[in-house]
C-alpha cells in the first residue's frame, strides 16, 4: 500500500519540521489549541499571513508558519494542527507535540476557547508538563460575554502560573499584550510557576521512582518527569520519539530500565495497569481543570446554548434537516446564476472593447498578422472569457459559500450525512473534506489529512473529485443555463430551475462518491469505519465584511489566476493546433475525428472530448476550447452573451442531451492536473494517483453511456 | 430510576446521565478520555441526526457527535 507510516506520519511530520530557520536572530513561537478555537485567525492577526480560516474542526492541515516583529525582535510563528491532547492518539498530536518537546520553541503560545474553556485546559495542563515558556491566550472573549461567561484572567493566571492574556482575535483586540506576554517569557522578563498537576498518590510514588535517574541522564533537555510519566504509560511512539531526539535509547540505560521495572511492579502490586493508568492520568488532568475553572470562571447564565441548541433542533431534524442543507446549496446556486450574468456581460463587453485597443496597436506597430492572430485571438481572447464567465461567479458563490463556513455550518452537515458515509464504511470527516472540494479538489485531497486511517483517508482522496470543484462550476453553470434554464420564457424562472438542476448534479456527485466508496471499501481498500467523533461548534456572529475580502482575495483571485496562468499558454496551443493544416484539417481536427466515435457514444462529440483532455490543466478552460475548436476561424469568438453561446453550439450540433452528457462528464472525469499532482505528492505514491484519475473517468464514461443510451433508444433526441 | 447501566446510545434523547464505565480499550479508549469523558462525567444526548445516527451528546460545555458504534462502548447511569 502507497499509504504507509512513513509517508503519512512522520513523512509528513520531517517535512514539515524541514524549516529554514536562523536560530540564532530569530525567536520561535509554537502556536498550539484546540481545533476551531480561532487558533488561526490568532497566526493571522500577528503574522498577517492569510491563512484560511473556518469555523470547523481541524482545520490547519499544514504547519503554516509566519514572522511578525515586536520590539525589534523578530519572531517566527509556527501553527501546529489543532489538538485536545498531545498523547499522541492521531498524526496531529504526535506533530503538535514533537515541535513542542524537541522543535525547541523558544515559547510555546496555548490558544483557548472562552466559552468551553474548561475543555480547553486539558491541552494548556500537559503542555505546562513539558515546558514552562507558556503563554495562555483565552481567544473568543467576545462570544464569552454574549454568552454571559465570566472569566478572572488573574485568578486564571495565578492558578496556572504562566502569564494568561484576554483575546478577540477577530477584532485584533489583545494582540498587542499577547506579543507582550511572549516577548517577556522569551526574554526571561516574567518567572513562571507552572502549576503541577498532582496525581495519585500511587502514581506519584511511581514517578518519585523513576524520575531521578531520568532527570540524571537528560538534565535540562527534556522534562524528567514528563518523560517518567510517558515511560510507565508504556507510550511505544513517544517512547521512541524521545530515544530519537536524544539520540540514544533511554531502556537501554540498565539503571532507567531497572528503575522502571521497579516502578511497573509497583504500580502492579496497587492494581493498576495500562489503561488503568491512563485513565487515572486523564481523570486528575480533567478534575484539575474543573477546578481550576471553578475558581476563574462564572456563568451568569447556565442555559448560554440554548440558542445554538434550538438552532441545531432545526437544521439537524429528522424532517427539516436534509430538505433545509439542499435548500440552501439551491439558494446559493440561485443568487450566482442569477447574479453573474449582469457583472458578466459587463466584464465581457470591457475585455473586448480593450482587445480591439490591442489590435490597433498592433497594426500601429506593423506587427505581422501571425503575431497578432497568436497573441490577441489565441491568448488574450481565451484569458477574456475565462475572466468574465468565471470571475462574476465565483465572487458571489465564494463568499456565500464562506458565509456558511464561518457561521458553522458544515460540520451540521457531516453530522447530517454522516449515517451514509459510515454505511459506505468512510469516514464520517469525509463530508468535511467533501466540503472543501467545492472549493477546490486539491485543497480537498490536503484536507484528507484530518482523517485518521489510512484507508479512509485514501477513499477521501479518490472520491474528492465527485464534488464540482469552482473550476468545474462555470461549465455546470453555462450548461445548466443554456440547456434548462432557458427552455422557460420566464427569466427568473429559468434560473430556478438552472439552480434546481446544479443541486441535482451536485446531489449526484455525492451519492457517487457514496457508492464508489463503498466499493472501494468492499474491493480494493477493505476494511470496516474507524471510529469516530465530530464535533459541533458553537455557532459564531460571521463578519461579513471580512469574508468579503477573504474569499475574494484568498479563493476568487488564487482560483482566477491559476486559471489565466494556465489559460494563456493554453489558449495559445490550441490557437496553433486549430490553425496548423496537415492535409486540408487543422490538427485539432485531426483529434477530434479521431477521438468522435468514440464520443459519440458517451452523449458527446470529438471536440468536446478533445477539450477536456486539452482541460487537463484546469477544469475552467473546458467550455473556452470547445467553443474555440469550434470557430471555423480558430479563434474564440465575442460571446457577449449566453443566447450566442447557445446557438453557436446548437449550429454544431448540440441537443440537450449534449448539455446533459457535458455536464455529467464534467462532474464524473479525471481530477485535473494540480489535483493529481497533489495526490501522488499527499499519497507518496503514482499508483494512487494513477487510480484516482481513473475511477472518476470511468465512472463519468458509464454513466454517461447509459444516458446516452437510454434516451437514445427512448427516441428522446 | 433503573440501577443498571445502560449504553449511551440507549439514553433517550433530552436525558442526562453519567459515564459509568468505558467498555473499550486501546486508541478508542484513549480518544474518549481525550473528550472528557471520565468516571460521573455528566452527559446529555441532545438530538439524533435525520438518520438516526450518530448522536450528538452535550460533553464538558461541547457538542459531540458519536455514532452508535462508538456510544455503545460507554456505559452510563441515568
């Protein structure tokens, strides 16, 4: 299997520690949290670096890092995956905890929830056992007092004995104090007294034990007593993770191995074994927390989620819970249809107007036509329209889209779909990662990495592509538009039901990956669902405003530019294969005659066929080589609207059908370039890659058939 | 009020009760103590998802989802 531990866990993990850091100027910050308790947008405020943000679980798939200076320092942020614990139960926990024991951090910043504080001190307590450079930033404080949850940041401080700093990241209030609090530890400006967590009696006589002779041999690098607990815990990974970043094995000392056998026996004779020990350890980290908390903290009011209960009543219901997440896909689909073509013909109508500038300027120049043709009807005018019909689109289906990220949506929705994806035996997470497919499948099959088992997190990857990426959308969209919505006289109407069909194909494209999964699961990835926990954020205030800016500037503008990256070269091979003549037919032809028969069994034709294979790149330039293929000049036409475009295709012989078949394929077929590069990089492995380029375009080559076929033979067309 | 345990996912909808036993070793074990999820701690299921499964549960001031599978393994008293 391409999918080992060397390529999953600690791959990953040596990458990701593989930072060019000048140790010697530069301070590093560990930035640690649990998931969604606004730990990135905590990076962010201070290093300005544009991580995206999300309001559900696990959402830092990588360790970003970022500098920020204060004081004329500079210091270097590392954010680790979000975690409840560092006990080393998933990849993100081992990865969150190697940096803090032996990344060296020169302090390590614990980002924690107001509102569920309690919860959150559980990570606070055993990072405090490792290291005592530790500032404690209680994020959200806003959402604490609409909750009505007091919290005494002193007596907080007091009781963990590190400095303790009041957040509301979102609004950069307590940034500054908190660059403060790290600066001083950094410098040694502030003593901290980190409160010990005092265990059992037994367990403690234990430690007393062993501990001496571990302080002995590692003196300062490590905490003795954190790695006595990890020994007589019996941790194999953390065990070796320790051997390794001291650079010898600690059982191999007689006197440690002696000590801990003395110290097993011990703790046998009181009738406590391993898990035994690990409960009792994780009960005292819990009652301290509770106690710590009842001193720091008071609720005015212990009814403070209700209002997210009765929320959740309505959107998770038995009957209102899956009509209502289709809805709103619907509703979301209807405002961009609706919305874009205005900002479209616009956009188009400017592009073109400058195009004509160019040409003149050509002219004015004396610039043989050649030159011209290549660079204005080849490059430019395919970077025209993959501007105007993609931009208008996406600038109001991303912010939408994040809209119902930010508000805390989508793990309502895994929790909705969950019982489906567990019966494909996937991983329930693998509707999150579906989720962040519609952005982009690359971003999708990264995200794959909160998920666990290797072979659900494979099934992830191969059936991200079943969700229409934004590449994809614009052709799902123009076909939708041109085939159905304007069958209908009526304008708005015609757009409903463009909206009703995406929903469907969308719908389609999960209940795909729902049976692929299954199969995969029953077939080359065998095994039973892992198990599972998802949890449901409190719902937060979005800001509307800032998820303006982030999802154009982060997704729209990313999205765009790859895709007139890759359009202009594009545009340019095609121009020179529509315009090269072997033997009276212009090489495309060529291809297209070739490929035809073929396509003509699957509901479409050679140049269709042609321009997804030529759309390998990006998804986005299917629909503009199709069109362009089809101009007897070569070269793309002035599309001003959607009325041209149809009946362009139409004079080639397109039916709805065509459109039915397009949109299919585009749904079902090859992941695109980044996508499969990015799984072969995430898999470690061609042969997965391979597979993942396969199943979709087999799968969209059956379906497509069978359609065809059927109405076909209905005598429909 | 019954004197016997009872597996999480038999506790109806809107009852709270109190974690008796976890019934599980290994990773699962781990990751439920991870949650919070110790001797008497308090929990609430709040609501089944349309299909019936998973539920979420009202743990330590968080909402949390498990499936039947999972649930089955702790042991609660109402």
């Amino acid at each position: 299997m391409g999918l080992t531990a060397q390529s999953t866990g600690t791959g990953i993990l040596k990458q990701s520690f593989d930072f060019d850091f000048d140790l010697q100027n530069n301070i590093i910050i560990a930035l640690a949290g649990n998931p969604n308790v606004g730990k990135s947008t905590v990076f962010n405020g201070l290093t300005g670096l544009n991580q995206h943000t999300g309001n559900w679980p696990g959402k830092t798939v990588t360790n970003a890092h970022g500098k920020y200076v204060h004081r004329n320092k500079t210091f270097i942020m590392v954010d680790l995956p979000g975690t409840y614990s560092l006990m080393a139960n998933s990849v993100e926990e081992e990865i969150a905890r190697d940096f803090i024991c032996y990344g060296n951090p020169h302090a390590t910043v614990v980002v924690t929830d107001a509102t569920c504080l309690e919860r959150n001190l559980n990570l606070v307590l055993q990072t405090l056992e490792i290291t005592n450079k530790v500032v404690v930033c209680v994020n959200l404080m806003d959402e604490a007092k609409r909750k009505k949850i007091h919290i005494n940041i002193q007596e907080l401080s007091k009781q963990l004995g590190v400095p303790v700093i009041p957040t509301n990241a979102r609004n950069h209030v307590g940034l500054k104090e908190l660059m403060d609090a790290v600066y001083d530890i950094t410098n040694n400006n502030v003593a901290t007294h980190p409160i010990q967590v005092k265990y059992p009696s037994v367990i403690e006589h234990a430690i007393q034990i062993i501990e001496p002779t571990i302080r002995e041999l590692v003196k300062h690098k490590i905490s003795s007593r954190w790695v006595a607990l990890r020994l007589l815990d019996g941790e194999h990974d953390t065990i070796r993770s320790i051997n390794q970043y001291l650079g010898y094995d600690l059982l191999k000392n007689q006197q440690v191995s002696m000590k801990l056998s003395e110290a097993l026996q011990y703790l046998d004779a009181h009738g406590i074994n391993s898990d035994k020990f690990r409960d009792m350890i994780v009960s005292e980290l819990i009652h301290t927390a509770e106690n710590i908390c009842n001193h720091a903290i008071t609720f005015e009011n212990t009814k403070y989620n209700e209002f997210d209960r009765k929320i959740d009543r309505i959107v998770t219901s038995k009957l209102f819970g899956i009509p209502i997440m289709l809805s709103l896909l619907a509703i979301i689909f209807w405002i961009t249809i609706a919305g874009a073509n205005i900002p479209s013909e616009m956009i188009s109508a400017f592009l073109f107007w400058l195009e004509e500038h160019f040409s003149n300027l050509f002219i004015k120049l004396g610039a043989p036509s050649w030159l011209h043709d290549i660079l204005v009807l080849g490059m430019y005018r395919t970077l025209a329209w993959v501007i105007s019909v993609m931009l208008p689109p996406m600038a109001i289906f991303f912010p939408l889209f994040t809209l119902l990220e930010d508000l805390g949506y989508l793990p309502r929705v895994a929790f909705n779909l969950d019982n489906f994806f567990k019966k494909a035996c996937a991983h329930g997470k693998q509707a999150l990662t579906m989720c962040m497919g519609f952005g982009c499948n690359a971003a999708g099959v990264i995200g794959c990495r909160i998920i666990d088992s290797p072979r659900e997190r494979l099934i992830a990857i191969i059936t991200n592509n079943f969700v229409p990426c934004n590449g994809r959308f614009p052709t799902l969209i123009a076909m939708a538009a041109i085939f159905i919505g304007s069958t209908m006289t009526n304008s708005i109407a015609g757009s409903v039901l463009s909206s009703l069909v995406l929903t469907a194909v969308v719908l389609l494209g999960i209940i795909v990956s729902l049976i692929i999964s299954k199969i995969l699961s029953k077939t080359l990835l065998k095994g039973l669902p892992s198990s599972f926990t998802l949890e449901l954020p409190p719902y937060r205030k979005p800001q509307i405003g800032r998820i303006i800016v982030r999802s154009i500037f982060d997704r729209t503008l990313f999205v765009l530019g790859r895709a007139v990256a890759v359009a202009a070269p594009a545009g340019l091979v095609i121009w020179m294969m529509a315009n090269i003549y072997i033997n009276d037919l212009s090489i495309l032809s060529h291809c297209a005659g070739f490929l035809n028969p073929f396509a003509q069994l699957i509901g479409l034709d050679g140049y269709i066929l042609m321009a997804f294979i030529l759309g390998l790149p990006a998804n986005e330039i299917v629909i503009p080589i199709a069109i362009m293929s089809y101009m007897a000049s070569g070269s793309l036409m002035e599309l001003d609207n959607l009325t041209e475009l149809k009946n362009l295709l139409i004079s080639n012989g397109w039916t709805w059908l065509t459109g039915i078949c397009v949109m299919l394929f585009s749904l079902c077929h090859f992941p695109c370039g980044t996508t499969l590069w990015t799984i072969k990089k995430e898999t470690q492995s061609l042969k997965w890659a391979i597979i993942s380029l396969c199943i979709p375009t087999v799968t969209g080559i059956v379906i497509c058939f069978v359609v065809t076929t059927v109405v076909r033979l209905l005598g429909l067309v | 009020m019954s004197e016997k345990y009872i597996p999480l996912h038999q506790l109806p909808i809107g009852k709270t009760a109190r974690v008796k036993e976890l019934v599980c070793d290994g990773n699962i074990r781990r990751r439920m103590l991870d949650l919070g999820l110790i001797h008497e701690t308090k929990i609430e299921a709040l609501q089944k998802s349309p299909s019936g499964d998973p539920t979420a549960y009202y743990i330590r001031g968080a909402v949390i989802a498990l499936r039947s599978e999972e649930a089955s393994k702790i042991l609660v008293k109402m």
